[in-house]
C-alpha cells in the first residue's frame, strides 16, 4: 500500500508529458480524465487506509535513508486533502471543457492543468522542507501559464504581480530551507522536531518567522495577501476557480505542519492577531468592491483568517475546527467561483452594474449560487455555520474573546456583501432588454451547470455528512499534533 502514496503525483506528469506529444484536443481530454480518475482512486485507497488502521503510510523514493530521500507521506489530513484536491480538479476541469474557452483550446491547458494539479498532491505529501519547495515552484510555474494564457493586457499585468510575489516566497522558502538545513543537518520533518528544539531560542524563532512569511505570502494572509484580489479576478474563470479553492489552501496546509510539527505551540500570539487582521481585512476589502469576482476574492483573503485564527488557538479542538473548516471551504469557494464564470459567460461581464434579473431568468443558477454564498457566511444548517460555530467554540473556550468578536462581525460583514451580490446580480429585472422568457442560462452549457452543481452538493454533503466529518477531523488533528507519532509512523523506529 505504501507503494500508492506517490502515484496521485507521478500518475498526473506521466499525462502531461504524453500530451506534449498528442496535441489533439480531444485525446488531450480523455487523458486528463483518465489521469484525474486514476490518481483520484489511488487517493481514495491511501485515505481508506490511514482512515481505518490509523497508521502513516511513507514512500521514499530510491530506497534511501529518510535522511536523503525524497519521502512522501500520508497521514489522515495529507490523505484526505488530497483526495478533494483531485474530487475539485476533476470536477473544474468538466466546466473548463463546457466553456470552450480559447486556453482550454491551446494544446498547453490540459498539460500545464495536470503539472498544476500534481504540484498541489505533492505539496500536500511532502514529506520534507526541499520536496515541499519543489512543489511550490511546480505550482507557481504551472499556475502562470493558466492565469496569463490568454494573453491579455490585464492578466499580464496582474501575472506580473503574482509571479514576483511568489518568487518572493520562493525566495524567503529556499533560504528557510538551507538555514535550517544548516542548523539542523537535514530537511526531513520526521527529524526536524528533535534537532528544532535542540537550537537556541532566537535562532529557532528566526527560522520559524521565516517559515511563516514563506508560507504566509501563499495563504494570502496579512499583509501579504495583496497579490491575491490583483490577480485571481483576470484569471479564466475555470482557472480562478482552482485558485480559489485549492491554492492559497496549501499555505494554511503548511502552516498547519509548521505550527504543530516543527514548531508546536510557538508564536501563537502573533498568529492569532494574524488571523484576525486577515479576517477583518478581507471582508473590508470585500464590501467596497463593485465587481462578483473581485468580492468573492477578498473573501479568500477573509476566509483564510478563519483558519489562522484556529490554528493560533491551537489544541485538538482548534485544529480539529480548522481541519474541518479547510475541508468545508475548499468546494464553497469553487462553487462560487464556477457560478461567476457562468454569469460572466452569459453577460460578458461580472461587474455588478451590468447584471441584473437572473434569479428570474434562471432560478437553478440562483439557488446555485444561493447555497455556498450563504454557507460562506455561516448561516445554519450550511456547512460554514458548522465550522465557524467549532472555531468560535474553541476560542471561547480559550479565552480569545476579541478575536471571537472579530470573527462574528467579520461574519456578517460576509453575509452583507453575499446580499450585495444577490441584490445585484440576481435581483430585479433581467438586464440589456433580456427577455425572461429566453433561454435558460444553464441549458446554454450543460457541462458547465452539471460541474457546478457537483460543487455544490459537494458542500451540501458535508452538512449533511459533519458529524462522521467533524470525527475525522478531530481524529486527524490529534495525529496533528502528535509529533513522536509522526515521527515513529515516517522512521519506523
């Protein structure tokens, strides 16, 4: 079974390079599907398996020592991260091809989706600081070419921001990476908990702080998130669907492991005013904005707050509200993301003063959009009313009472502009003399209407299913923050 552990990222390489070859559009197509599914049953076998025996599952590459290889590790939230990372990458990838958008004709979207998507697996499985940065790059490579692939003025400007911010983080990440190697000898996190608390109390904080502004820029935390609401809204929507959901989700994965395997309980103050400047930020930037796609990515920014602030709480029921919010969030801000880009598809636009009317000329896409916009504010019985009642909990059981208070304000800030959206988009009568009569928006593009819905049965179904998910979640955020189980799981000794 360990065997399987590295599959989801090799499985999805193997494809792309083949398709460098067979450029024919079709073929591209069946190969991502195949690939996607494959590596999505591989994840799933991984995810039953450190589910039910509660064990890790380690693979390193070559047969060397743990100190040398290249190590992929599975525990239950790398596993289960990683199976909603390939459910969300399948699922965009029915709605890329539904749009017919000129990147997804160019014989480089199907190749660069599915280095995208194995840079993301790899993140999630590393199992040492120099795999996890070489994950980075494969992303940061990968996501350029989909966010500038069409070439306009305005995504070569806003691709411009996003990539010198994020070689920025590489940057702050690889010399992270050689100053702790330097200091410690080695790169693997089975090893760095030991050798970590070995060094002298500046010389770890220095490196932690380091860690943390790496791993900040990419989680779009305060105030390193301003790239984030620049670039994501010029992006294809398929695209800045995969962005939203997934990639700032990676930072927070890897703050989680800094701040409960390398460093656990440390700086938790600074993350903690972190979380909250993020959430208030965020939701600020949000309701001043005119445009549905540039409000819903300051809410990447707001919502991302959340989980810092769960994480700088820290225990098993912070974590385990974390864990379970970072699920929750993951198909919530896809959905969103896909219903914009089939408004925009219909009206050429996602500004809110060229669209009006379309909960009477489409009432599905209405309740499409509907449902996620009011679990992303937490309202019962949704999904995000769950996780942010858990994290609320668990800071009030800490303490935190201020930041508590910033999270509800913050919260129904959220539900106000979801209100702006739906007064403006969806209110009223249909815009540029558009008869309701016409044609049904999502009969325009099945395949479009048929991967957002997914999205959004998705979320309905962690409501439905949160009792066994919050479990998981709790299960996985005590191995979390059980470092010596960590560390005996990947050495074996």
């Amino acid at each position: 079974m360990t065997s399987l552990v590295v599959l989801p990222v090799l499985i999805p390489l193997c494809a792309a390079a083949v398709m460098l070859i067979l450029r024919s559009p079709m073929w591209q197509r069946v190969l991502s599907f195949v690939a996607l599914l494959s590596s999505l049953a591989v994840a799933i076998a991984v995810l039953v398996e450190v589910w039910t025996d509660d064990e890790i599952l380690v693979t390193r590459l070559g047969g060397w020592p743990g100190s040398f290889a290249i190590s992929m590790v599975a525990d239950r939230l790398a596993a289960v991260l990683v199976v909603v990372a390939l459910g969300v990458t399948s699922t965009v990838l029915i709605f890329a091809i539904g749009q017919r958008s000129r990147d997804e004709q160019s014989p480089f979207y199907h190749p660069v989706y599915m280095v995208m998507t194995a840079g993301i697996v790899q993140a999630f499985l590393a199992g040492d600081l120099f795999n996890l940065f070489v994950a980075f790059e494969i992303l940061l490579m990968a996501s350029y070419v989909l966010l500038t692939l069409e070439g306009t003025r305005e995504q070569i400007r806003s691709g411009t921001t996003y990539v010198v911010l994020n070689v920025i983080e590489s940057l702050v990440l690889v010399v992270a990476v050689g100053l702790i190697f330097g200091a410690t000898g080695t790169v693997n996190f089975a090893e760095l908990p030991a050798r970590l608390a070995e060094l002298p109390d500046g010389v770890r904080n220095g490196l932690q702080l380091l860690l943390l502004v790496a791993f900040g820029i990419k989680a779009a935390v305060f105030p390193l998130f301003f790239w984030l609401p620049d670039s994501y809204p010029t992006a294809p929507s398929s695209a800045s669907a995969v962005f939203a959901g997934l990639l700032t989700k990676v930072g927070v994965y890897c703050l989680i492991r800094v701040q409960t395997l390398l460093f656990p309980g440390e700086m938790r103050g600074l993350v903690l005013v972190v979380g909250a400047l993020t959430m208030l930020v965020g939701v600020i930037g949000a309701i001043s904005q005119q445009d549905m796609k540039r409000i819903l990515s300051f809410h990447i920014v707001s919502q991302i707050g959340y989980m810092v602030f769960g994480l700088g709480i820290g225990g098993t029921a912070a974590i385990a509200a974390t864990i379970f919010y970072l699920i929750h969030h993951i198909p919530v801000k896809t959905s969103l993301f896909l219903v914009e880009g089939i408004i925009e598809r219909d009206s050429g636009s996602s500004s809110l003063a060229s669209v009006s009317g379309l909960a009477r000329r489409s009432p599905m896409l209405a309740m499409l959009f509907l449902v996620p916009a009011l679990s992303l504010a937490g309202l019962p019985p949704l999904s995000g009313f769950l996780a942010k009642f858990a994290i609320v909990r668990a800071g009030l059981d800490d303490g935190h009472y201020v930041v508590v208070t910033v999270a509800l304000v913050v919260s129904l800030l959220t539900l106000v502009s979801m209100v702006k959206i739906w007064v403006g988009a969806f209110w009223g009568e249909p815009s540029n003399d558009r008869d309701i009569s016409q044609a049904n928006i999502l009969l325009a593009s099945p395949s479009m209407s048929v991967a957002t819905g997914m999205m959004v049965a998705l979320s309905i179904a962690i409501a439905i299913g949160a009792g066994p998910l919050y479990e998981f979640a709790g299960d996985a955020a005590r191995q979390v923050l059980d470092v010596g189980g960590y560390v005996v799981g990947v050495r074996g000794s």
